[in-house]
C-alpha cells in the first residue's frame, strides 16, 4: 500500500547542500536525549557544502576578515531560523514540514505554490547543485573533456533515479554506508591543512560590483553549506522534554557547526589564501593534493564523489514524494501520483523529478560556472518561502494560539522578525544579483500561479 500524500519532511535547498540524509532517517525510535538529537541535527547540517562552497564565498569577499565574518552570521542566521523551526515542529508534528506550515497558516493554495516550487526550482535545483559538485571531483578521477562535469552530473541522476524507481528499500541503503564519510573526509581535509606547508599566497585582486549584492551573495552560499538546520522541526517531536531541551540542542548543535566551519575555513585560507581560495573548484581535492600527493587527493576525490552521491540520492528520496502529493491532492495532476507496489516507490513523481533536474544540468552545462548557475536559479525562490514561513510562527500564534507549544521560539517576535528580514534581504539580494538564472526561477515559480486555478477548494485535503 503507498503511503499517505502529504510529503515526507522536505529538505533544505539546497539540499543539496544538506549533510546526510541517513541521518534523518535515525530518528525512528522516540525519546532523543539531548546528544543524541545534537548529534543528529550536526550530521544533518554539515555535508557536501563544505567542499563545494567556500571557493564561491571566496569570491564574493573583500578580504578574509570579510570571508570570515561570512561563516560567523551563517551560524546565527542557522541559530535563528532553528529556533523558528523548532516552534513550528513542536507544535505541528507531521510529515509535511513547511508544506504543513504554509497551508495551515496561509491556505492551501500556498501550500501547493510552494509544492509546485519544490518540484521544479527547489528540489530539482538542490539535486542539480549537488550534482554538479560531483561532477566535478568525479572529473578529476575520470575526465571526459570539456564537458566532462555535467556528464558525470547527468549519469548520476540518471543512475540513482533508476536506483529508486526498482525500489526506495535499495536506495536507503547505500545512505547508512555515505554518512558518515561526509565527516571524515571533512576531517582529512582539516586535519591535512593543518599539517601542510602553506605556499606563496596571491594578494587578493579587488572585487568589482556592488557591495550589498555581493555580501548577499556570499551569505547566500553560505546559508546553502548551512543547509539542514530546518530539521530542527522534526527533532522536537523525538525530543525528551522538548520545552527544556530543545534550546540546548540548538545552542549546542549551532556552536558545534559554526566552530567546526570556521576552523575548516581558517585552514583553508590559511593554506590557500583569499585568492588561491576563489581559485580552486575542488577545494578538497587541492588540499590533499598539497598535503600527501595524488594518491590522497584521488582517494578523498573519491570519498566525497560517495558523500555526493549520498546526498543526491536522499534529495531523490525525498524529492519525488511532493509530487506524488501533488498527484493525490490535484485531479488533474494525478498521472504523478502512480505507485509501484512491487517496488513500493513513486515511478511517475521520480521519472517527473529526474527529467526536469536533466533539462537543469543541460541548462547550467553551459554556464561560465555550473554550480552557482543553478544556486542562482533556486535560491530568490528558496527564501521567498522561507520568508513565509518566517512569518507563520507570528500568523499561527494568532489564528491557533490554544494550540499546546511544547517549544516556544524565545525573544518572541524578535527571533521570527529577524528571520523574515534576514530572508526579505537574501530574497532582494539573490535576484537583484544573481544573474538570469534568478529570473528564470522566479519565472518558473510564477508559471505556477495559474496551476492554482486546477485546485478547487475542497479538492485538497486539509493538512493533518
């Protein structure tokens, strides 16, 4: 029997970006201490991001103070929005994440705009991120020329879409295998840079542009290496005593991350320089090159390939079941909502998801740089929702407020107000100056606004 419509607990933009996804996955049993959730919500947060990243922050810094101060506000920007979430969650436990959210406190209209943005920018845009960053350090063990990347990028969707189509139980198991090597090979890249002879360093050459949009870039990416703490929401409905406990999850888990990002950026720079650091696509690569020889570098190369494909691979998982709400909740969307049940997987919703994340990477293929090509394209659209989400801790405080809230966001309304500005800023600065691939997605966002004509009131249930 297929499981309910309502979508599995939705990823983080990028996603693509999101640290493993097993590691949502192992809150199956209920009662989380508060190491057990602050590990948890650690694994989530930091994944492929970090070697993916940091050079595109690089470029969007003046200097390494700048550079710096970029991975500081991610971690605040990471504590504020936890603790948004971790309200929400609290509060509305349930499988819908911020499907659930939006639709209870702005309709269900909303809740499917941001359904149709998750199928066709955000979802699909993460996968293609994540993609490309494996792409990359896939190139580097077997080149296929010029646009060697995006074949590898491309194969690997096709491969693991393939993967989930003969059914999710195949699939799960290659995330126990890949999470943690996300981990290690962050450890080797440290613990390598530390112990490496930095070379000459090039002074950084001068920035060009307009500082606000370059500074809303650059915390752009970062927020994207951040990824993952909106799952924060589900580690309060496992929590032990969440009203006491979950502060201290999102405190600890905030300080591990940001620390552990800071150290890995301070021994990047410390190797690399600013420039060299804006210079070298796959950072992880590079650093064990410099460190061990090609042997090392080969082998980490290979590591995070395997992490890259954990992530893609969890993203496909999830991914794939908002369409298959989309398919229950909409009539005439309801070819999305086939279910094998031999393979017990959603085939229409993956070969749906993997045909647009393909027509992304033929896209992004012929882009002056792939990965911020697509990052571009997804993220005015990411926190435009994430924005409204933002505002529904106040507008369900107003419409529910007998509702018990194990967890109340502290600060109350600052802590959600600076959340909303934060994204309002991120929303102005990702599409002021992003490019053309920030038009196309909130264009393709807007093409959603008439498939809300297709939904008639009563035609969709009423969020659990």
């Amino acid at each position: 029997m297929p499981p309910d419509s309502r979508p599995l607990r939705p990823s983080s933009s990028t996603a693509g970006a999101r640290g493993g996804a097993a590691a949502t996955q192992a809150l199956g049993p209920p009662g989380l201490s508060v190491m057990d959730a602050t590990v948890v919500l650690v694994g989530v947060v930091i994944g492929i991001g970090i070697f993916g990243f940091p050079p595109l922050v690089a470029q969007h810094a003046a200097s390494e103070a700048m550079y710096l101060a970029f991975w500081c506000a991610g971690g605040l920007v990471m504590l504020v929005g936890a603790l948004c979430y971790a309200e929400l969650g609290a509060a509305y436990p349930g499988a819908g994440g911020e499907y659930l959210y939006l639709s209870r406190a702005w309709g269900p209209r909303v809740g499917l705009l941001f359904a149709w943005a998750r199928c066709t920018v955000i979802q699909t845009g993460a996968i293609a991120v994540v993609a490309f960053i494996y792409g990359d350090y896939a190139q580097q063990l077997l080149p296929l020329g010029a646009h060697g990347a995006t074949a590898h990028a491309a194969t690997s969707v096709v491969f693991l879409t393939a993967l989930n189509m003969a059914g999710t139980r195949h699939s799960k198991r290659l995330q126990w295998l890949f999470t943690m090597l996300t981990l290690a090979a962050l450890a080797a890249v440290l613990t390598a840079a530390l112990f490496t002879q930095s070379p000459a360093a090039p002074a950084p050459a001068p920035l060009t542009g307009n500082a606000a949009g370059l500074m809303g870039m650059g915390m752009v990416f970062v927020l994207l290496t951040y990824g993952g703490w909106n799952e924060a929401a589900y580690l309060s409905g496992e929590l032990r005593n969440p009203g006491r406990n979950m502060a201290r999850v999102l405190l600890i888990g905030t300080a591990v991350v940001t620390g552990a990002y800071l150290l890995t950026n301070l021994a990047l720079l410390e190797l690399f320089g600013l420039q060299g650091l804006r210079d070298t696509p796959a950072l992880g690569a590079a650093v064990m090159q410099l460190a061990a020889g090609p042997y090392a570098a080969a082998l980490l190369s290979l590591v995070i390939c395997a992490t890259a494909l954990s992530t893609i691979n969890g993203t496909i998982i999830t991914g794939a079941r908002v369409y298959y709400a989309l398919g229950r909740d909409v009539p005439r969307l309801r070819a999305l909502g086939g279910w094998s049940a031999r393979n017990e997987t959603p085939v229409s919703a993956l070969l749906a998801q993997g045909a647009i994340t393909l027509a992304l990477l033929a896209v992004g293929a012929f882009s002056q740089n792939s990965v911020q090509a697509m990052v571009a394209y997804t993220a005015p659209v990411f926190w435009l929702f994430m924005l409204l989400v933002a505002a529904s801790v106040w507008r369900l405080r107003q419409l529910d407020p007998d509702r018990p809230r194990p967890f109340r966001v502290p600060l109350y309304p600052l802590t959600p107000a600076l959340l909303a500005l934060a994204c309002a800023g991120l929303v102005y600065s990702s599409a002021a100056y992003a490019g053309a691939g920030a038009l196309i997605g909130l264009a393709v966002l807007a093409a959603g606004v008439p498939m809300l004509r297709l939904l008639k009131p009563a035609g969709m249930r009423a969020p659990e």
